[in-house]
C-alpha cells in the first residue's frame, strides 16, 4: 500500500548559520558516549552532561563543575546545546502557555504547556507544518516543509520545562503538536528515549503519549518497538466516506486497516487505546454518525476523546451547539463507550494547533500576540 509516510532520513540542513557547531541534543547516548572516548574521556560523563543539561537546567558547559575543566571547553568548541529560539510566548487566562520556536533554518513551530489540577503536560511537535491534510487543522494549511530533528524535538520539551515553577513538576508528554509524528518516527522515538531516561526528564512512558492519524505500518514499527507509550488515533469520523473527506491520507488506508493496527498495537502492548475525535458542528456530530462511532469502537478496549473544535481562521468549521454536544454525549454513552469529553484549553492565545504560528506571521501587529515573561 502506498502510504504517504515521510521519509526518515536527514531533514534539510540549516542554511545560513556560521556556527558549525553541533546540536548536542541530536546526538544518541552512545555517539556522547564514543565521542567523548575519542577525546580521552570516560564514557560515563554521557551520563553526567545530559543529567547537567535535563535535570540541573544548564545550557552553559562551563556550568558543569563535575566536568574536568578542559573537558567543558572541548564540549564548548564542538556543541551547542540550544539552537532554538523563542519567537513568541502567549499564556493564556486558564495558565496554558504556547511557545512558537524558531528553527536554526528559519522555520516555526509551535509546543503547549497544559496546567490541570496536579497535571503538567506539555503538547511537542515533530515536523514544520504537517503532510496529512486534516482540512479543519491549521498545522497542515501550507503542507509540511520537513522533519525536525531529535534535537529540535528535545528542545520544545527544555522550553516548556522551563516555564515550570520550582514546585511544578512536568508529568506527562504528548507528541500532538505539528506534524504526524510516526512520519517521523525514528527520530521522535531518539528524544522519547532521552524525556523517558532517568538521567533525561525521568517520564515514565505510561505517562508518554503519540498521536496519528492512523499510518499501519508505522504503528506496527512502533509496536515492535517493545516501549509500551500510549498510542492516540485521531479518528474524526465513523466512516471512510466522511473520513476521505475530513483526513484525506484515508483515501489510501481506510479505516477498518487503521483499526486493525491499532488493534495489534493493544495486543502487543497492552496498553489501552485513546481514539481522538474532533467534533465539527454539522459535520461530524449527528446522533447518526454517534451510533456509528459506538458501533466501531464499543467491543474494543479504549478510550474516546471527543473534542469540540477550535475555530481557525479562514476554515468554516465550527464548534458545535452545547445541544449537539449533549445529544452526541448521550448516544456514545448510551453505546458502551468509553468517552471523555474534553475541555477546550487556551482559546484566548490561538491554542488550535497551527494557528499561533499562521496567525503571528499573518499579522505586523505586535499587539495581536500577548506576550508574556520568558521562562526563567
């Protein structure tokens, strides 16, 4: 079957910059592990560098006192540690912050640090736009430019890490930013192997999750992969006709295979199914179309997440009635379904995924984006 996933070699280098340093954060254990031998040093300062840089929050390497002091003027000389910068920082009223991240290259995207309760969660991107077309998604507006690198990917994590007070902890990650992650796969699974290490963010992969529109042969990758993250699968509609529409890569897998590997994916895993569903008002929230989703999903063992949308810009999509909500709710239920409906967060700072992004560079008003204090 000819799937659109993205080839997973090197994205497009930077173009312009002088600084020829590497990205240390693109570099697996065991390339800081062989470099470091290479340059007459022990193999477990790997270990001490990325606890610097994760744990202690240090981007300076001379920092690092339990470093010999030669070694951190080598490290200064062959890496950096952050490439990113931070082009724009909105919060919003209900204490979510969006971060736009601007790329060595001169690309743009977009992480979400979301406060519920006791929960810190952070949203990550894994591509510069996105290749799979949702018509209602923002992030997929102006196609996809490339991959990020597992470095760039970490970095939104170190961001976001950092606008956390001294009592906040983070507590979970959800690769549901830019892009379609398993279009990515080697590369998002290099930085979930550094945010789940002890020595990296310490996030127990029960609490990691990874999102996709639904791509078979990925997710048999990522189940043979043997860590047991959450797999979430944006659904959108209970039929292909619908879905063909709404997710146009469908048109090339179909939902009952999307299913299927979803499937094999609990029975290897064991880990329990979110399936995502964006309600559109007069699209995909009939008491119809509900008892067709229930139908699809009520002997399998998952959880629905039903959101009502975010309006974007320049879409003609909108958020359904709280009637249609309500009547929607009742049919699922009523189903057997396991459902959650979600609460929209950050609808003040343009939280959709995408749109701070395409809004801020739509716009020469600085105004139109609240900025607030940079992290400290």
């Amino acid at each position: 079957m000819n799937l659109p996933v993205i080839d997973s070699g090197n994205p497009s280098s930077p173009a312009t910059s002088v600084d020829h340093r590497r990205h240390l954060l693109d570099l697996s254990d065991e390339d800081l592990k062989q470099w470091l031998i290479d340059h007459g040093q022990p193999g477990f300062r790997a270990k001490q560098i990325i606890h610097w840089v994760f744990q202690r929050r240090v981007s300076d390497f001379q920092e690092m006192s339990d470093l010999p002091k030669a070694l951190r003027t080598q490290l200064a000389e062959s890496f950096r540690v952050l490439v990113t910068t931070q082009s724009a920082v909105v919060q919003s009223t209900d204490g979510t912050d969006k971060v736009l991240v601007g790329l060595p290259d001169g690309g743009e995207v977009e992480c979400v640090l979301l406060r519920d309760g006791s929960r810190r969660s952070i949203c990550v991107s894994s591509q510069v736009g996105c290749a799979m077309g949702c018509v209602f998604c923002a992030s997929g507006l102006d196609g996809v430019d490339r991959n990020l690198t597992t470095g760039e990917i970490l970095e939104q994590m170190l961001l976001l890490q950092a606008r956390l007070e001294d009592t906040e902890r983070l507590s979970h990650i959800v690769m549901m930013g830019m892009g379609e992650p398993l279009a990515n796969l080697d590369r998002v699974l290099g930085a979930l192997n550094v945010a789940r290490s002890s020595d990296g963010l310490g996030i127990s992969p029960r609490r990691i999750t990874i999102s996709t529109v639904g791509l078979p042969p990925a997710i048999d990758r990522l189940a043979n992969n043997g860590t047991p993250y959450n797999l979430a699968v944006s659904l959108h509609a209970p039929n292909d006709q619908l879905r063909n529409e709404l997710v146009p890569v469908n048109q090339k897998i179909g939902i009952d295979q999307v299913l299927d590997a979803a499937d094999r994916y609990f029975d290897k895993s064991g880990r329990r199914l979110t399936f995502e569903y964006v309600l559109l008002g007069g699209v995909n929230d009939s008491t119809d179309q509900g008892r067709q989703l229930a139908k699809l999903l009520r002997h399998r063992t998952v959880l629905l997440n039903v959101i009502p949308y975010n309006p974007v810009e320049g879409l003609p999509y909108v958020t359904p009635s709280k009637a249609s909500i309500a009547e929607f709710r009742q049919v699922l239920e009523g189903g057997g379904v396991n459902v959650k409906f979600r609460q929209r967060k950050g609808d003040d700072i343009d939280a959709a995924c995408g749109q701070l992004r395409r809004n801020r560079g739509a716009t020469t008003d600085p105004t139109s984006v609240h900025a607030v204090s940079p992290p400290r």
